[in-house]
C-alpha cells in the first residue's frame, strides 16, 4: 500500500470509515457552447439535496457530496437551457457546455396521453389567477402539516394557463421559485418545469373539481438560519416529518426493510403483500404492483384495538398511502427513485408537499 493510501485509509477511519470512501466529487467548467467563454455564478447541484455550488469567474466548480447517489447533477444559469447529467465523471476536470434558450418559449406543461394539442390559453382575468394559485399552493406546497409556516417568497414569477376545455390547469415559472419552510428550517430554490392540475365535470356541481395533478422540477436546500448550526425543536421536526414519510418508504423499500422500518404494504382490497425487488450494483428495481397501499406504524396504532378484519381492512385503506405505478422504476440509497413519474401517491404521500419536503441527503439525528 502506498503512503497516500494508507494516510487516506487512516483519515477515513477517523472520519467515519466507509463514508469517506463513498464521497462523490465532481468538477469541471461550465462554459457557453457557442462562444465557449465561461459561466460565472451557474448553479450546480445534486437534484433534491443540499449539495450544491456556483462557479467562479472561471466557469469552474467543485461539488463533493459524502454519499454516492443516483440523483442527477443539475447545472442551471438564467437564460440558459438547464443541463442534468444522470452519471456525471467523478475526479477529472469536465467541460459542461451550456446552451441559450430560444426567445418566446411558451409554457412547458407535463406531457400525458391527456394532453391537448393546441397550446393552452394564458389566464389574465385576476379572479382566475387568484383561483389557480391558491390550487398550486394547495398541492404543491402540501395539503396538512405546517402548510402556513412555508411561503413560497416570489409568487409573481408564475404563469398560469388553462386549456380550452377548462379541465387542465396548467402552470410554469419565469424563474427558480424560492420557498421558505420556517417549520423545518430550510430554504429552498426549486425550478418548477411543469405543474399540471387535471380536472374533470363533477357530477354534484356544475363546474370542474380536481381529478389529479403532476409536477416536476429541480431543488436545492439549505438551512434557513444557521447552516451546519440546526437547533434542537428544528433537528426534532425534521426527525418527526421523516418517520414515515415517503422519503423514509423508499429508503427502506431500496434496502429491503419495510418490516423493520415500520411498513406495511397492501393491496387494494388491505390483503397484505410483498413488493418484488431486484437488486443491481448501485441501485435497487423495484417491480410493483399497479396499486398498492402503504401504512406505517405510527398510523396502526388503533388497529391494535380491534380483531374485527371487516373493521381493520376499513382502517387501512382510510388510513394508508396509496401508490399508483405506471412502470417498474429504481431507488437509490438515499431513497431517490426514478424515472419521476412511474409513480402517483395519494394520501399520505401525496399530500406532503414542500412543507413536508426533506432532502435527499437528510438522515435522521440521534436522540
């Protein structure tokens, strides 16, 4: 063994063992692909987690994280057309090329077999703008749990649309949106790239109520007050938002340790099943069932009062997360799953939101 190995090995031992050999580092040059001139102040992050940087005058960064995870690199400059490198080269300099957007871009909405063809209409009315961003807030920003401690800070950079139909609401940001969580301590930039709120007749009222939403995009998080410095009530928020959260689901689904993490997972008739994985080098496939229901234990707590199965099946299906699958998908060790839409939650899960939103690199603090 060399020298600077066996230095390495023994600083790794003191710093955490394993870990220390699981950081990934990226770093390189983001530059303009036309001119090749660099890029001062470009964003680059590790999708959804705290890791994150901006290059120098140089164009030129260097992004460490202490796990190894399958979430993209994400490198973002206004004006620019946003880059995600799904398996970035780790310990070499790279040049990441960045390209200007066309001027009179218009809305980008999610793609779905509902979609219309003709480009949806831009509301102007207020009363309309007002009722399609008290929706986006509703489900973007969470259904329960602390919703009025986070603020989305800069509301105007919204655009909304709506198809002509009226049963798709369509909305999209002229910038990163940057939402404040006073709950949970975090500050996050997210660059929405698509909210979609599908709607359909309702059959009691004569005007259209939500069937389903998506939304996609990019996020980087940091603490709100005292980076590295999380006070003792924020460290036991954020332990308690976690616990059964879909964050938590999916970390233990990679690991294969539902059971011992607290899971259930159910049919749609509460009959009890197990979700098939397949273990690969650095990520787990998950093949599951087209619908599922998942209950922690934290919600199980009245079942243990009743034998009745009538009773308790009734129970779980109030009471669980349900998990819409469109195709097999993967999930990493730090319980990131992709692709982003193989999947639609309801309950539980799908109302967490950005109130709820920890990233994916949170792990829990000791008591």
């Amino acid at each position: 063994m060399s020298k600077a190995l066996l230095y390495l090995s023994i600083l790794c031992f003191y710093l955490g063992g394993e870990n220390c050999f699981a950081q990934q580092i990226v770093r390189g040059f983001v530059v303009d692909s036309s001119t090749q001139k660099p890029i001062e102040g470009a964003a680059v992050f590790f999708d959804k987690t705290t890791y994150g940087t901006i290059t120098n005058k140089n164009g030129f960064f260097v992004l460490k994280s202490r796990e190894q995870t399958k979430s993209p690199l994400i490198i973002r400059y206004l004006g620019y057309q946003p880059e995600k490198i799904i398996d970035p080269p780790q310990q070499k300099n790279v040049k990441f090329l960045l390209k200007k957007k066309e001027e009179g871009l218009e809305a980008v909405w999610i793609n779905t077999k509902h979609q219309k063809k003709e480009k949806p209409k831009k509301l102007s009315d207020e009363n309309e703008k007002y009722e399609a961003l008290s929706l986006f807030k509703y489900f973007f920003l969470g259904t329960r749990f602390h919703i009025y401690d986070t603020k989305i800070l800069n509301e105007d950079a919204l655009d909304y649309y709506i198809t002509e139909d009226k049963l798709q609401i369509i909305i999209s940001a002229k910038e990163p949106l940057v939402i404040e969580n006073e709950y949970l301590d975090y500050k996050i930039t997210y660059f929405l790239e698509g909210f979609v709120l599908y709607r359909k007749m309702s059959e009691i009222v004569s005007k259209p109520v939500t069937d389903y939403y998506e939304y996609h995009g990019t996020a980087l998080f940091k603490d709100l007050q005292k980076p590295g410095r999380i006070r003792k009530k924020f460290r036991r928020r954020r332990n308690e938002m976690y616990y059964g959260s879909r964050l938590h689901f999916m970390r233990a689904l990679a690991n294969n340790e539902l059971e011992n993490h607290g899971f259930k997972t159910f049919n749609i008739e509460a009959d009890s099943i197990n979700i098939q994985t397949i273990t690969k080098e650095d990520f787990t496939e998950v093949l599951p069932p087209k619908e599922s229901l998942v209950i922690h234990k934290i919600d199980m707590i009245h079942i243990k009062r009743t034998k009745n199965q009538d009773t308790i099946k009734h129970y779980i299906k109030s009471a669980a997360s349900s998990i819409h699958a469109k195709r097999n998908f993967g999930i990493d060790k730090m319980g990131n799953f992709f692709p982003w839409n193989a999947l639609i939650f309801e309950g539980r899960f799908g109302r967490e939101g950005m109130a709820r939103a920890l990233p994916l690199d949170f792990n829990p603090y000791p008591n």
